[in-house]
C-alpha cells in the first residue's frame, strides 16, 4: 500500500489502517435521498412537519437545482466510493 493517499489515510494509526466501512455512508445517502424527494414533491412526506422550520423549503439553491440534501449526498457518495477504493487497494 504505496503512495500519498494510504499514507495520509494512515498517518497517525501507526502504519495500519482499520477495515473501512462504507455502510454509514450509504445510510446518509439514503437519508439525504429521502430528503431531496420530501423538497421536489411534499406529498411524501412520512410524518407532518409541526412547527419550526419546514422540510420541503429549500433554503439554499446552487445553479437553480443543488440544495443542501443534494450536496449532502454527492459528498456521502464520495465518501462511500472512497472507502471502497481504499478497502479494494488494501487488498
């Protein structure tokens, strides 16, 4: 396991990196899935929003169509997929 990004996963860990996981990721991703559905059609979601703010407002619109549940999940796909590189150079 040569090369700069194992040696900056593993810096600090002594050499050795744990197994990755790349479930919580994929987790995250659904939630953020769910969310950025909830924002283009109200009608699903699962419970009523009370009082507070509202989960189908869309506070921040990059270029028109990126919204914080969209960033959220190109980052927990990127995290995924990067842990899924590291597990397959590992072996």
């Amino acid at each position: 396991m040569r090369g700069l990004l194992p040696s900056l996963l593993t810096a600090g860990l002594g050499g050795s990196f744990p197994p990755c996981c790349p479930g919580l990721p994929v987790v995250g991703l659904a939630i953020s899935l769910h969310h950025v559905s909830v924002q283009y059609r109200p009608s699903l979601e699962i419970v009523e929003c009370g009082t507070g703010v509202s989960c189908s407002a869309r506070y921040v619109m990059v270029f028109g169509f990126i919204s914080i549940p969209v960033l959220a999940a190109a980052a927990f796909l990127l995290i995924a997929a990067l842990l899924i590189t590291v597990r397959t150079v590992q072996k």
